[in-house]
C-alpha cells in the first residue's frame, strides 16, 4: 500500500481530501502545517506528498526546499494544491522541483489521476538497458519522464571524432559525461617520467569521464579517440539534475557505470600482483569479449602494452609464447584469441 503524505492548513479540505485518498485505498498521513509535515515525512518516509503552498509557520515551497536538501526525502514526487495559478508562482514551484499543480476546487478525479500519474512514472525504468542496441535513447527517454527532466539530452547530438583526437586533456575541468556510440576511446594517464599507461578502453554503449563530475575534482587522465568514433555528450546539469534530483533515476544509471569502477580496481590490483604473463593474458581475454567470440583485436603493440602496464618488448615477448602455444593468431596489426579457456588457464 503506497503511504500519500497530505500538508494541507484548512481542516475541512484536509479531512474529505484524506477520506478520498484512503477510500482509494492508500495510506494517508496528515499535517497542519509545513513544520508538521516534514516531521511526519522524516518519521515515515512517504510515497508521494500533496502539500498546500500558502501555509502558517512553513509554506509549501519551504517544505519542498526541505525535501530538496534532505537525503532521505529527496525524490519524493510531489504534488502542490494551490488557489493561486499566477505563472510565476507555478515556475516558481516547478523550478524547486514539483513534479504538479492541482488548482482548488479540484474534484476526486482530478486528484486520483495526478497521484496515480506520478506514482506510475517511477514503475518506467527497466532493470537493464541493451546500450548497444539503442539502449542509451530509451533510458533517457524513460529517465526524461521518470525524473520530470525536460533537458535531459533532447537533442542528443552525435559528436563525430577523428583517430587520435583528444577529447579531454589531464586537469581540464569535467563539463559533460560522454557515451560512445561507434568506435572505441581510451583513457590514458602520462607518468612523470613520460611513460603513458591507459586507464580505461571503452568501445559502444559505454559511457566515460563521469567519475570527476563525481568526485568534484578535474580529469585525472586524458581522453583520446583510438579510431573515427561518434559521441554522445551528456551535459553536466543534465546529469547532476539526474543523480540528485530523482534518486530514483539516478540509481539506475549509477548501476549503469559502476561496472567500470570495480574493473579500474581490478586492474590497478592486476598491475601490483600480477606477473606479466598474466596481465597479458587478462588484457587479451577482456578485449577478446569486448570484440566478440568471431572479433579480432585491432589495437596497437604500444596501446596494449600502455594498458597492460608494461613495456612493448615485454609484451610483445609474452604474445609470442602465447602464439607458439598456439592460443592466439598473431599478425602486425591484429590479435585475435583462438582458445579462450586455454589462455585462462595458462595466465598462472
């Protein structure tokens, strides 16, 4: 049973609004007052409010500011009632993030649909997204509604790049997270010894450069196109909106990248632990599933060896045994994996 919180200073509006509510079988807590209200929603956090704006002690858009900066409550749909219907007074509200306006007198359809509406928005999102199969519009598209996200990427512009280009450099300030559509991107960290490690390799429907938007901070590494490749670029408003805003919607996308996070650790661990024979075979294995089981790896002796975390000779040394055991096919400019399982086992 969903549990509507109801704000609302006239008693009489307050008592057959909740008879309403709970003969359509929905739970129903009730308050006088903005203060009171907050109260009653840090004490039972509620499914969705229906809060009056013009209020003693706390007015409605106090308490949606309150909502706003509160963890627990942020992304609670809210509905505001007003007798006011000036335009500024309803940007006001719909700029602090009120999801919709109901105009008093209102009659019981009025109400149920503007409830049932917004409580639905939030059943959209789906458990997973094919990204490489269109899946970054429709998740947008959903998060768009979900979130009351009118700017979310509408124009969703492809960003064609040439080979090598950069993208962002190493201490630019973040400005937008980035998802590949065609081609492939690396992420490369510079040693102060001018050695070049690659951080992070991201081909179709993968996204990157999310972490500083994070973290707060500039880009630890830099971003450069591998070959001809198209972006989509997703503005950090946009973003932030999407993460702070609507936890809802944010937890979906942040299931969408943190895959990345656990496998920048793995990696980082590989690199202090592992023997070279094994990151090798790591890094093959890992772009041998990226390319597909009839894929070859088409990637440079020095951009593999910079992303195994090794030297080109070293590299190029273990791909040789690796050839003579005969578990890959190795030509100047491809690798590709024949025995998968095989080369697991031989990493040790």
């Amino acid at each position: 049973m969903k549990t509507i919180l109801l704000i609302e200073d006239d008693v009489i509006i307050r008592e057959n609004t909740a008879e309403l509510l709970e003969m359509a079988g929905f739970a129903v807590l009730t308050a006088e007052n903005g203060q009171l209200g907050v109260a009653q929603a840090l004490a039972t956090r509620p499914d969705l409010v229906v809060c009056d704006i013009m209020m003693p002690v706390l007015d409605g858009y106090g308490v949606l500011q309150i909502f706003n900066q509160n963890a627990q409550l942020a992304g609670v749909p809210f509905i505001f009632l007003t007798a006011k219907t000036e335009r500024t007074d309803l940007r006001r509200g719909m700029e602090l993030g009120a999801d919709d306006y109901l105009t008093k007198p209102f009659d019981r359809a009025e109400l149920l649909s503007a409830i049932t509406g917004r409580l639905n928005r939030f059943q959209h999102l789906k458990p997973e997204y094919d990204l490489q199969q269109g899946g970054l519009g429709e998740f947008l598209d959903d998060a768009r509604a979900v979130g009351n996200l009118h700017s979310l990427s509408a124009d969703r512009k492809v960003h064609a790049l040439r080979k090598k280009q950069d993208i962002y450099l190493e201490g630019d300030e973040p400005t937008r997270v980035y998802f590949v559509q065609t081609g492939r991107v690396k992420t490369v960290k510079t040693t102060d010894g001018g050695k070049e490690l690659i951080t992070g390799f991201y081909g179709p429907g993968e996204f990157f450069g999310y972490l500083p938007l994070l973290q707060h901070t500039a880009h630890s590494d830099s971003a450069v196109a591998v070959d001809d490749a198209e972006l989509i670029y997703i503005p950090k408003d946009d973003f932030t909106q999407l993460l702070l805003r609507h936890p809802a919607v944010g937890q979906q996308f942040i299931r969408l990248l943190a895959g990345r996070v656990s496998e920048r650790e793995t990696q980082l661990l590989a690199m202090a632990y592992s023997s070279i024979r094994r990151r090798v075979a790591d890094t093959l294995l890992r772009l041998h599933e990226q390319a597909g089981p009839e894929g070859s790896i088409q990637l440079s002796r020095d951009d593999m060896a910079a992303l195994v975390g090794t030297a080109p000779e070293s590299l190029i040394r273990t791909l040789s045994e690796f050839k003579a055991d005969g578990l890959i096919e190795l030509t100047p400019k491809n690798v590709r994996v024949l025995e998968p399982e095989k080369l697991r086992r031989a990493r040790w």
